[in-house]
C-alpha cells in the first residue's frame, strides 16, 4: 500500500479539526520534508505504521472524529482493559495497514482514586491515550503545506500543524528513560535525521528554545534536557551504534551521529 493515499484519506476526514490536532510521532517527521526550509535528503525517512494525532485535552473539540473517519473507511479497533479501550483507527489488513491512533498529554497522577491508571480519554467519539510529556509536542506547532504536487492525493493544497521539529527531538530527551534499548536507538536516529533536515535552522531552534520551549518546560525539565543532550552524545555508545545500523538504504558511521548531534545541541542548546 502506497501509504500516502490513507494519509490523504486521514487527512481528509479529519479536515473540521485541522486546528485541533497536531500530527506527532514518525510521520510528523516525514511531514517535516515538506517544509520550504527543510534540506532535500537523498534517503528515505524512518518508516512507520501509525500515525500519531495530539490533542490538548482541556481544549474543548466539537463533532465527532470516530464518526468521519468511519465515513471515510476507517475501522476502530479497541483492546485493552481500560475504561475507555486503547483504540487504533486502522485503514486497510490489520497486519500490514495504516492506523491512526490519538493521543493527549497525561498531567499528575497516573491513577486515579479508585486505584485504575488514569491512562485513556474519551472526546469527540474517539478514544485517546494519555502520554507523559506529551504536551511538549503541542506547543509552538508549524503548520506544513501539503500539496498534490508532493505525491499526496489530495484535490486541492491543505494546510496542518506539524510537531515543532525541536519540540520533536527534545521529548526525545525527556522520555528517554522509559524506552526499551532498541526504542532509544530509533530516537536518536530520528534526532540525528532531524538535524540533518534542518541544519540551516539552528540558530533559530535555539532561539526558539530559550524563548518559547525552555520557559514552557520550567527549570526542572529543561535542565534533564541539558544533562541527557550532553550525556546522549559525549561518545559513541551501543545506542548510537545501535541506531547507525537501522537504515537499509544507507551506511552511518555511528562517530558521525555523535559528532553531529554533540556539535547540533551545543548550538540549540547552549549557545
């Protein structure tokens, strides 16, 4: 499956929300080639299945998503035992298709006082999961205009908000200690194609990051960011090693992602 016709499709069904949802994840980082300012890369993007949609869920959002996506083809697939289910809006076989699945920023407790993990939220006739520091990738979004001149098929240009790209490698940094080895490797391929992507915009990332992401996260979260940028790439690592050995399409040298990413952050960050 070409899988930029479901995007269409998911596009399409979710127009009446445009302003509400911010794409997130994987392909908010395929979305990113789309931007004017981003470099034109000769390898393709880190592929991957699901896409991801933020909303901020203190942000009242009308109508019904569920229901325009089933309009659209869409099946909802919920599992799980919470209250409501964990739900996946697949597009086509369920081994091998393309799915939607949204997500909300989970603040405080992760129970609630009758002892369930306060891990889910129902809005607009959708079931969403509730991330930890999730709400980094809803502030300061882009908005990307997407075109049928890009490959997509869609009948006319159609603007949505994209994760801010630094946004995008800082949660990188702030869930790091929660993902499994081989997780940590695909962020920091991710973060290492990220700023490939944007190397010309490193001034303004790091204006961005002391103006508008750094007071947003506050001292404490922003100083873990600091320490884990630092740490992540004083040397080359088994993560690093393991993360040069992802593409298929192309050879990384696991020295050039650190010495990259080291020099990268020193501007974003420290500067």
């Amino acid at each position: 499956m070409n899988d930029l016709e479901p995007l269409a499709k998911l596009i399409q069904a979710l127009d009446p929300w445009r302003g509400k949802l911010v794409f997130i994840g994987g392909w908010a980082h395929r979305l990113h080639r789309f931007d004017p300012r981003a470099n034109q890369l000769q390898y393709q993007p880190v592929f991957t299945r699901d896409t991801d949609l933020a909303f901020a869920n203190s942000e009242p959002i009308e109508g019904n998503i569920k229901d325009a996506l089933l309009e659209h083809g869409f099946k909802e697939d919920l599992t799980g035992e919470y209250r409501p289910p964990v739900a996946h809006y697949t597009l086509g076989d369920d081994s091998s298709g393309f799915y939607a699945e949204f997500l909300t920023p989970l603040g405080g407790r992760e129970f609630k006082r009758d002892g369930s993990r306060d891990a889910t939220l129902s809005k607009a006739g959708i079931s969403a999961q509730k991330i930890r520091h999730l709400d980094i990738l809803l502030v300061h979004p882009w908005t990307i205009k997407l075109e049928p001149q890009h490959g997509i098929p869609l009948k006319s240009p159609i603007d949505i908000q994209v994760a801010n790209p630094l946004c995008f490698m800082v949660q990188k940094f702030l869930i790091q200690k929660d993902r499994p080895p081989e997780k940590q490797a695909k962020d920091i391929l991710y973060i290492y194609d990220t700023i490939e992507l944007f190397g010309t915009l490193l001034e303004e990332f790091n204006k961005t990051w002391n103006g508008v992401i750094k007071p947003e996260l506050g001292d404490k979260l922003s100083d873990r960011v600091l320490e884990l940028s630092k740490s992540s790439f004083e040397s080359v690592t088994d993560v690093i090693r393991s993360a040069a050995r992802i593409p298929q399409d192309r050879k990384l040298d696991p020295a050039q992602i650190q010495q990259t990413c080291q020099l990268a952050f020193e501007q974003i960050l420290f500067a």
